[in-house]
C-alpha cells in the first residue's frame, strides 16, 4: 500500500485547503482511510475516516462541521476538506490506511504541512 498526499500550503485563517490522499495497491479489504494531524511538540492525532465499504465518516469534534472526508472512487483517492480554518489547524497531515485490523493503521503516507497564519 502506498499512500501520496498534497495540497497542503500557507492559508490564512478563515480559508479554505484541500488536501488529496493517492492511495495505489489497496486490497479489496481496505477497512478505511483516515486523516490524522500533528502540530509541532504534539502527539499525532486523529481528525476524520472514512469507511472504504460503508462511505460512513467520522470527525473529531475539533473539525466537525468545517472538515469534510470524500472519496473519489475512479481516482482511489480520498480528500479532505477544510474550511474556516484556525491557527490551531497548523500542522503536519497523514493520511493512514486501515488495512490488517478494523481501526489499527498500517500504512502511513509521508504527510503534508498546513499553516494558518495571517
């Protein structure tokens, strides 16, 4: 499994980013891909998944209402929307898949850098 993302950039707040997940070489048994973030001196942490399968979704409740987790199904690529963007979005975003067990993410992608800044 390889995992590719982009999108990621300088946006001040108040603004909007899209961030792209490429995902190649995923088994049919793909449990889910998720974005997880980590701000500078932080402990990674979870922001939203989508179910590969189901299209259910689930958002922390730091971004709930301004991120919104999709899928472009011909691409095998899932994104994430973001808007009404904080200072406290500032960080590192990886996308992970959920391939061997049910919520554990085995395959991480190498992450892109969001900064909210005026």
């Amino acid at each position: 499994v390889q995992l590719v993302e982009s999108g990621g950039g300088l946006v001040q707040p108040g603004g909007s980013l899209r961030l792209s997940c490429v995902a190649s070489g995923l088994p049919s048994n793909v449990y889910g891909i998720a974005w997880f973030r980590q701000a500078p001196g932080a402990e990674r942490e979870f922001v939203a998944v989508l179910g590969w399968n189901t299209g259910n979704t689930l958002y922390d409740d730091s971004v709930k209402g301004r991120f919104t987790i999709s899928r472009d199904n011909n691409e095998n690529t899932v994104y994430l929307q973001m808007n009404r963007l904080k200072p406290d979005d500032t960080a590192v975003y990886y996308c992970a898949a959920s391939v061997i067990r049910a919520g554990a993410y085995d395959s991480w992608g190498q992450g892109t850098q969001v900064t909210v800044s005026s």
